[in-house]
C-alpha cells in the first residue's frame, strides 16, 4: 500500500469552506497524498494531517485577504497557501511563484486538473521576477523563510499600498520582532499579528501582516524597480 492510503475523509467543515469547490479541494488533498509525497514535495508523515495542518490551515487564509486583488504565492511549493486560496475565492488573480522545475510542474497540472483559470504558475525567484511580473496587490508566504529574509523578497514584488501576508506558528511575534529594522528599510508602515480560522482550525492560523507605504522595497529597491519599469517597457515597443 502507498502512503495515499492514509489521506483521511475531508472533514466536514471543509464542505462549508471550498462550498462549490469541495470536490476539487478533495482532489487536490489526493494529488498531495499521492503525486505530492512522490515527488518529495510533500513528506509521507504529512498525509494524515493534509487537511487540518495544510489545506484548511492555507485556505482560511482567506479571511484576510481584500476583494479582487492581485496576489502572488512566493516559494509556492506544491501550492500551499495559494492553491488553496484560489479554491476559496475566485475573485483573486493568483500567481504561484516557485523557481524548482519539478514543482512548478506539479502546479501547472493541478492548476489544469482543476481549471484554475484564475491562477497563472511562474517559474523563477522572486528577486528575479521583478519587472517580468506585474506588481501585486498581496503576497502570501507559508514556511518559506524567516522573516526578515522573506520581506527581502516579497516586499519588492508589491504595488504601492499593498502588503504581504505571512503564515507562521508559533515564531511569529519573536520574527516580526527581530525583522523590525529590516522591514522599515524595506518600507514597511505597519504590521499587525491576526489570528484567523475560527470554527475551522485548531490551533488558529497565524498571519503575520506587513503593510507597506508608497515604495515597496524602500530606496534599495527604487532604481531597481524603474529599471525593471522600463526594460519592460522598451520590450514592449519591440
């Protein structure tokens, strides 16, 4: 027997939260259980505990993230929060940013299999998409990087205004503490702990939410992001 044979039924509350999605969120969980564990992107010891420590802990994500915005999973992995997320709301424009081929591979089939025609997969980092990619409303992260070495990334990719969402555990007030000097070089305004997923999972979902003013990035970023502008730009003149 594989290790897919542990996948446990969906929990009920999963009916309430995918709504008409349910089916595709279940077979999201066995492409986990199965392609996902395969491919090493996802441990065996995982199976057992995809729904409430994975798919459901990404997918109340979603509670704090605004209408109709554009969002960018960095280091997505094997879509976790960003699969999940783009099951609950179809009103976002997803991109699953993630630079390992073997797992950009992984979500382009998901993405297909379950007609996700919301969700774009980019293959590259972060720091390399500047300019390739348009700027965001939201970036999300899940077990990425700390703190301070993930604002470093994500931060640079946001519109003016925008912020970066971060699910973390049990760090997450040490990191946001320790991250204090570099998110203000990065230009950060604001920054909030949130607790997220009530009735859903247990313990709650944490999210640590970095705003940001009207440079992303701060001056490190600046020239940067106006070279990107107008390489992109002469691009498409051509």
């Amino acid at each position: 027997m594989t290790e897919a044979a542990e996948l446990p039924p969906a929990p009920e509350v999963a009916r309430e939260v995918f709504g008409d999605r349910f089916a595709d969120a279940v077979r999201y969980a066995e492409l986990l259980a199965e392609a996902g564990v395969q491919r090493g992107l996802i441990g065996p010891r995982e199976v057992p505990r995809l729904w409430e420590r994975h798919i459901l802990n990404c997918a109340v994500l979603s509670e704090v993230v605004p209408e109709g915005v554009t969002v960018c999973d960095v280091g997505s992995g094997a879509g976790l929060p960003g699969i999940p997320l783009a099951l609950v709301r179809e009103d976002l424009k997803i991109t699953l940013l993630e630079p390992l081929l073997r797992r950009t591979n992984f979500l382009t089939e998901v993405v297909e299999l379950l007609g996700l025609d919301h969700v774009t997969v980019v293959r590259g980092r972060a720091e390399e998409v500047m300019g390739k990619i348009p700027p965001v409303h939201v970036v999300t992260a899940r077990a990425v990087a700390p703190l301070d070495r993930l604002a470093t990334w994500g931060i640079p990719l946001l519109r003016p205004y925008g912020e970066m969402l971060a699910l973390k555990g049990d760090t997450a007030e040490e990191e946001l503490k320790s991250a204090a000097t570099a998110l203000s070089k990065l230009g950060a305004v604001g920054t909030s702990i949130l607790q997220v997923g009530e009735g859903v999972v247990d313990p709650l979902s944490t999210v640590v939410r970095v705003e940001v003013g009207e440079s992303p990035g701060g001056v490190r970023f600046a020239a940067k992001r106006a070279k990107a502008a107008r390489t992109g730009r002469a691009r498409r003149r051509r």
